[in-house]
C-alpha cells in the first residue's frame, strides 16, 4: 500500500474510530438513558398499577355506593311515600279529632243546657211540692169543716127528731089528760062547773096548742134554715173539694210528668257525661297516634337529610378533584 493512500486511510480510519467511539458513547449514553427510561416505566407501571389497584377499588367503592345509592333511594322512595301516607292519615285523624272536638263541644253545651233544664224542672218540682202541700193541707181542713157540718147536721137531725117524739108525746098526755078530766067531770056529775071546766080546758087548750104548734114552726122554720145552710155549705164544700181533687190530680200528674223528665234528663246527662268521657279518651288516643306520626316524620326527615348528604358526596369538590387527578395521570400515562 502506497503512503499516499495510507495518509488517505488513517483520518477516515479515524474518523470511523471517532465515530465508533461517538456511536459507542451514544450507545451507552441510550443504554443509560433506557434503564433510567425502564425504570421510569417500571416505576410509572408500578404506580399505574397501583393507580389502576386504587381505580378498581374507587369504581367498586363507587359501585357499592351506587348500590347502596339505589337502595337508599328505593329506601327514601318507600318511605316517602309512608311518609305522604302518614301525613295523609295524620291531617285525616286531625280533620276527625276537630270532629270529635266539635262533638265534644256540641255534647258539652247539651250537657249544660240539660243540666239547667234538670235545675228549672228540679225548681218547679220542688214549687209544685209545695203546692201540693198547700192544697192537700186545704183539702184537709175543708174536709174537716165538712166532717164538722156533718155532725152539726146529725145533731140538728136528732134533735129534730127527739122534739117531734117529744111533741107528740106531749099531745097525747094532753089529749089523755083530757079525756081523763072529762071523764071524771062526767062520772061526777057537776053540771054548771063542768060547763066552767069544760069551757076552760076549751080555752086553755087551743091556746097551748096554738103556742106549742108556733114554738114547733118557729123550731121548724130554724131547721129548716139550718138544713138549707147545710145544703148550701155541704153543696158548696162538695164543689170545692172536687175542685181540689180535681187541681191534685192535676199536680200529682203534673209532678209525675216533671219526674219522667227528670229521669229523662237523668239519663240524657248520664249518657252525655259517657259519650264526653269516651269523646276525651278518643281524643287522648288520636293525640298520642298525632305525635307518633309526628315523631315518625321527624325520623324520616333525619333520614331524608342523611340520605341527602350521601347523595351530596357525588358532587363533592374533594372528590371531583381525586377523579380529575388520576383522569390525568392516565392520560399521560397512555400519551408515554
């Protein structure tokens, strides 16, 4: 080989050595710059299969949520719609117990007026007794009155008799008498003062018996009287006493109608008294089943708003944030 080609050959030999070297120093340089790229990419794997371990659990964990969301949801439907069911019934036991309210009320104001009404009638019971009292202490009297006219009349009566027996006796021991005087005068035979006698005992007599026969109608005519009076009083007694008997019975029915609404009113009070008494424990009843219900949407509206606060951790700034971070993360990882 000549000199001149070997002065030709050695700078391009040296040059392919310095390329070589170059090439080699690159090759190293790349070698070096793949394991640190490897051990990015072991690194960026290992995080990216964390990332994907922690995405799986967050979409698991998203899924049991959103289970659980479901069935929160069907739960909050449920008890929406007890929740409306029991408002229902609770405005309907509210509208039944103003019902019973007003009934109470209504009860309470018969009551009361029936009360009054019982004192009215308990009032005149007791005015009429009285009454009554006055009437048959009356009654009493005028009956003792009569009882004593009647007396008065029997005695009038048997005096009247006894002075007609009297009478008559009287008039037969005259007429005895007589006979007896003139019998005598005849058996004796005195003539001129037989004629005396005779003419006396005619004088005398006719005058007695004219003075006994006025003295009798004078009597008579008093009787007479008397009987009238009798008549008159016992008459107009009868009538008084009927008309007392009459007015009694009239009371007495009276007081027997008055006790009948008494009863009546009685037994009305009794009965509004029960009926006020079962209105108030109706009425303590549906107060307690009120405030049950009450209670119980108390309870659900607690619920609603937990709930509500779960439902509220999907719109959540600090989750929005973790998603949008390994959304990154991913995509620079699928961009290497």
């Amino acid at each position: 080989m000549s000199c001149s080609e070997r002065r030709t050959v050695d700078p391009l030999l040296r040059g392919l050595d310095e390329k070589k070297e170059s090439f080699r120093r690159n090759v190293v340089s790349l070698a070096a710059e793949l394991k640190q790229v490897r051990g990015r990419l072991v690194s960026q794997e290992q995080s990216f299969l964390k990332e994907t371990i922690t995405r799986k659990e967050a979409e698991k964990r998203g899924k049991n949520m959103e289970l659980e969301m479901c069935k929160l949801q069907k739960r909050l439907e449920e008890r929406n719609c007890q929740l409306e069911a029991s408002a229902a019934a609770a405005d309907k036991f509210i509208k039944e117990l103003e019902e019973f309210r007003s009934k109470l009320d209504a009860t309470k104001q018969t009551a009361e007026a029936s009360a009054d009404s019982a004192q009215s009638t308990q009032i005149q019971c007791t005015m009429l007794k009285k009454q009554l009292d006055d009437k048959t202490r009356s009654l009493r009297e005028h009956k003792d009155r009569v009882t004593q006219l009647g007396h008065q009349l029997d005695d009038l009566q048997r005096d009247l008799s006894l002075r007609e027996c009297s009478e008559k006796q009287l008039r037969e021991e005259v007429m005895r008498i007589e006979r007896e005087v003139r019998e005598t005068i005849a058996k004796a035979g005195i003539g001129g003062m037989d004629c005396k006698l005779q003419t006396f005992l005619e004088n005398v007599s006719p005058t007695k018996f004219e003075m006994m026969n006025r003295l009798v109608e004078v009597k008579d005519e008093e009787i007479t009287k008397l009987k009238d009076e009798i008549r008159l009083m016992s008459g107009h007694w009868k009538h008084k006493t009927q008309e007392l008997e009459s007015q009694l019975e009239k009371q007495r029915r009276t007081d027997q109608d008055l006790k009948k609404k008494v009863l009546k009113l009685e037994f009305c009070l009794q009965e509004t008294r029960s009926q006020t008494r079962k209105l108030q424990r109706k009425g303590e009843r549906r107060d307690m089943e009120i405030k049950e219900i009450k209670d119980l949407i108390s309870e659900k509206q607690e619920l609603n708003n937990e709930t509500w606060d779960k439902q509220n951790f999907w719109d959540n700034s600090g989750f929005k944030i973790v998603v949008s971070m390994s959304m990154l993360m991913l995509v620079l990882v699928s961009k290497r």
